[in-house]
C-alpha cells in the first residue's frame, strides 16, 4: 500500500493512497471467509456453501467490509508512516475501486497546527470536600421518604403542599384560548381531573396560590400574566384566565424512615445497613463531582495558556455545535427566546470564543498524549463503541462498528478516550485543595 501526504498549509494536506490488487484481494478473501462461517444459503447446510456463492449472495456487504478495512488500514498507516502528522479530521475521501482490482484513496486532512505545550503537570485546582456527613446521609434518606409521599383524599380546604384535582378552562379577553390563539393550544384549552401540585411554580406560576383556600365543589376564576417567553407566542404578556373547580384536595404524606420503607429495594437490610449504603453512593457521587471539577479547572487553566492559529473551517463547523448545544440549554432552562439571540452576530461570537478555547484544549490534551505516550487500547475502544451502540439502541455492535467506519467516526472515539486518560493523568499528578 502507498501513502503519500502533501503539505497545503498550516492546517490542512493532502493524503493519496493506493492498495493494489494484491492486497484488495487478500482483505476480501479474508471476509468471505468470515461469511462463509454463517451463511444460510438454500442448497447448503449452514456453514457449508462453496466460497463463489457466499461471495456473489453477500457481495455488497462483503465490498463495504472491504472498503471499511482499507480505509482504515490507509489511515491507521499514514499516522504510523508520519508521527509528527497530527491530524485532527481525515476528511470525506474521494475513493473507490479502480478496474484493475486496487483501489485509491484521496482525502484533504485537517491538521493540528503547532505550538508549545505550556506545564501540564502539578496543576493547581481547588475541589469539594468528599467527606459524608451524618447530615447529608439523613437528607438523602428523606428524600427517598418525600419521594414515595401518598397523596390522600381529606375534607378541607386547599392548603400549599398538597394536590388539587381540578377541572378547568382557560379563555382570553373572554374567548376561548383556542380560539383566541386562531388554533388549538393543547392544555391551554383546559382539563378535567388534573393534578395540580400546589407549589408556587407548578404548572403555572400564580395558580396553585389562586387555589389555596377552595375546597372541593368550590369554584374560582384565576387570571395570570404569561410571561415574556411564553412559548405560545400568541399568548406572550397576555392575561389568561383560568375558570377552575375543584374536584378533590389530597394531603401529603410522607412515610416513616424505616426498613419497610425500603424493604423491596432492599429486601433483608437494616436502617445501619441502609445507611451505609446510601453513605457509598453519597461518597461515589461526590468523587465524580471532584474529577468533573479537576478536569474543568485543569482545562480552564490550559485553555487560559494557549494562544495559537486555528483551521477556520473547523472552528466554524464547531462553533454552531456550541450555538445549537448553548441553545438548548437554554431551552431547558425556560429561555425560550434563546433560539432568535442565537442568530445575532454578538451571540454566535461569544460561543466563537468557548469553541477556540475548547479546540485548543482538545489539541493540548492529544500533543500530552503523544508525549506521555498515551493511547486507547483495542478493548478501551470496544468498551466505548459499546456504551455508544447501547445508547444509540444499537444492538448489533459489529453493524454499529460498520456505521462508525463508514461516517469516519472511529478515529473520534479513539481520541476521545485518549482524552479521558490524558486529563485523569492530570487530575492524578495535580495539587490539590480542599474547599473549607
């Protein structure tokens, strides 16, 4: 197989290749010989069939398997061919197989452009404490108890912390919302038998505070101010008003804190075992918040030393990753006018600054990574495929592992468990302080 790469600037270069047909046909050879080991083919017994035929029934997945492996071997080679090639995306290749067997591969390379590591090691960073307190070990248990609260019926009035069945229909400016809106508006319109938690931002802000008071058969009507955002923009600042009636008012009750409370999670424990269960995973969960804190200080400081030109097309394609990533959690937030400030020149330049900041961190974390002689492993990947596929639904790994070839993401996965292991080096060899 030949490799050739030609410089095109700072950030990009060219990569051909060519496998001859010598070695096309030796990979092909080889997956048929994996099919043939399955096949299910009518006339033969499984496993049995003549190799012409399992290779002209299974011929269009056995060529993607094929093109899967040589695009692989070509890039795994050219990194081997070129150490100091740092390369970041390997590009959508023009390639194919040619009619005397071989097969080319010309792809533009985006580079990582050089510059000088600054000192990555004995960094200092301030995290919580990972002590459990007797406190927290309690709060946990109530939390549990609050979480498994009944709600039963009880004749009075609606007080705050209890739940409100309630019918109700909503109208604006003495129309029907539905109407008013000139289309239909789901559970603005109204509806029968609905929880309402009576806390002041169930739901709707200001209702469950209207309700207080109403036992069941009372009726009331409730006028709200939606908010600015509202994400009915029809209804944004208008008044709303809510025609309720109560149908039941049910109190909370929280249960006591005791082995039955948590006999069928676990069956067969004391309130000394389920404590100290629960101090554990109090423990694991505070570890995770101290290595998340690490990293991010450890890339923050990294981030605040590095200063060096990045490719533009990558910066740009990453950037409206960070706008679209920005946005929605925003969204999330209840920041609903966050999709029009996206589209503002001054919001786009602000993320602009974060994705050159987190690029330049990425690139930071690799260059240790080669210095430090740092690399994912084959059951490392496989180990993070795995956790791909499952949360994609993937249950064919060996297909999802196809697809990842086929969408040139797997030279992603690799750096980015090389990236995990590089920043718990770092985490490991930082001075650190505890928060008092």
């Amino acid at each position: 197989m030949d490799i050739k790469i030609d410089k095109i600037n700072e950030c990009e270069s060219t990569l051909t290749a060519t496998a001859p047909a010598e070695e096309v046909n030796t990979i092909r050879d080889s997956v048929v010989a994996t099919y043939m080991k399955n096949a299910n083919i009518p006339g033969f017994r499984p496993g049995k069939a003549p190799k012409s035929v399992v290779a002209k029934r299974y011929a269009e997945p056995v060529r993607e398997e094929v093109e899967y492996r040589l695009k692989s071997d070509i890039q795994d080679k050219a990194l081997k061919e070129n150490p100091e090639l740092k390369v970041l995306d390997f590009g959508e290749p023009d390639a194919g197989f040619q009619e005397d067997g071989s097969y080319k591969f010309t792809s533009k390379l985006t580079i990582v452009p050089g510059f000088e590591l600054p000192e990555y090691m004995g960094l200092e960073v301030t995290v919580p404490s990972a002590e459990v307190t007797d406190d927290e070990v309690q709060d946990a248990l109530q939390k549990y108890a609050e979480g498994s609260a009944t709600h039963e019926p009880v004749e009075r009035a609606a007080a705050m912390d209890d739940v409100a069945v309630i019918d109700f229909k909503t109208t604006v400016e003495g129309k029907p919302t539905a109407e008013f809106c000139g289309k239909p508006v789901g559970f603005m319109e109204g509806r029968e038998g609905h929880w309402l938690a009576m806390k002041e931002d169930a739901f709707m802000p200001g209702l469950a505070e209207g309700v207080v008071g109403l036992s069941a058969g009372d009726s009331k009507d409730i006028t709200l101010t939606m908010k600015e955002d509202f994400p009915i923009a029809e209804l944004a600042s208008k008044e709303v008003t809510f025609h309720c009636t109560v149908k039941e008012v049910r109190e909370k009750r929280v249960p006591e804190i005791n082995e039955e409370l948590f006999a069928e999670n676990l069956p067969g424990k004391t309130m000394d075992d389920i404590r100290g269960i629960v101090r554990e995973n109090l423990a694991a969960r505070k570890q995770q918040e101290i290595d998340e804190a690490k990293a991010d200080q450890i890339s923050e400081q990294l981030a605040d030393k590095l200063t060096f030109p990045l490719p533009e097309s990558l910066v740009e394609r990453e950037n409206e990753n960070t706008v679209q990533r920005k946005v929605y959690e925003a969204i999330q937030k209840g920041e609903y006018d966050a999709i029009e400030k996206s589209k503002t020149d001054e919001y786009k330049a602000e993320c602009r600054q974060e994705t050159e900041r987190n690029l330049r961190v990425y690139f930071a974390l690799q260059e240790i990574a080669r210095k430090e002689n740092i690399d994912a492993s084959e059951n490392e990947l496989l180990n993070a495929v795995a956790g791909m596929a499952r949360q994609a639904g993937e249950k064919n790994l060996k297909t999802f592992i196809r697809k990842l070839y086929r969408e040139n993401r797997m030279t992603g996965v690799r750096l980015s468990v090389v990236t995990s292991k590089v920043l718990d080096l770092l985490a490991k060899n930082a001075k650190v302080t505890e928060k008092a």
